[in-house]
C-alpha cells in the first residue's frame, strides 16, 4: 500500500504540505493567481498547510511506496510525472520538478 504525498513549487522553493483540504475555486483563484493546482472536484481545489502554518496550494502529487528502495534521484525521478510514483532518497521533494541536467547548473 502507498501514500499520498502532497508539494506546493511556489518562487523556486518545494515545501511539503500537511492536512490538504478543499478550497473554492474563487477563493483560490484570488488567495494563488496564476496557480492551476490539483483539483478536488469541479468546485474545488486542493490546499495544504506547510510547515510554517502557511496555507498553500497543491502544485504536485506523489505516490510514495510504503516500502521504498530509497535510491538516489535519477533522471526518472526528476522528469517523473506529478501524479507518479516515487521512491526516491528525496522522499518526492524532487519528482517531477524539471531536467536531471538542470540540477547540475543550479548547484555549480
């Protein structure tokens, strides 16, 4: 069986969110412009509380194995889709948040 992680990508920086809840959709088009999030239902969008109490929008979704092999992120992990399964060292925090390559220039 897995879980569910949920991230919000907001100015670069990945939080993990915690206690994700449905919003309107116009009380999220106004508090996140520009932000498509995950949707709940036709009416509704996905939130998530970060660690500092912020209220943030979902921007990916991860499934995380209960057992995972905990190997180091590759270019499958990095170029993975939102909705895709990770079990990865980095917990999901970096599934799907770009090219592999692109790391590389961040950090140099």
């Amino acid at each position: 069986m897995a879980a569910f992680k949920y991230f919000s990508d907001l100015d670069e920086v990945t939080e993990q969110l915690k206690d994700i809840q449905p919003m309107p959709n116009r009380q999220f088009s106004e508090s996140f412009p520009g932000i498509s999030g995950f949707r709940y239902d036709g009416f509704q969008k996905y939130v998530g509380v970060a660690a500092d109490g912020r209220i943030l929008p979902v921007t990916r979704r991860i499934e995380y194995k209960r057992n995972p092999s905990l190997h180091e992120c590759d270019a499958k992990c990095m170029n993975g889709k939102c909705n895709g399964v990770c079990e990865c060292k980095c917990g999901g925090k970096n599934h799907g948040r770009g090219s592999f390559l692109s790391t590389f220039k961040r950090a140099a």
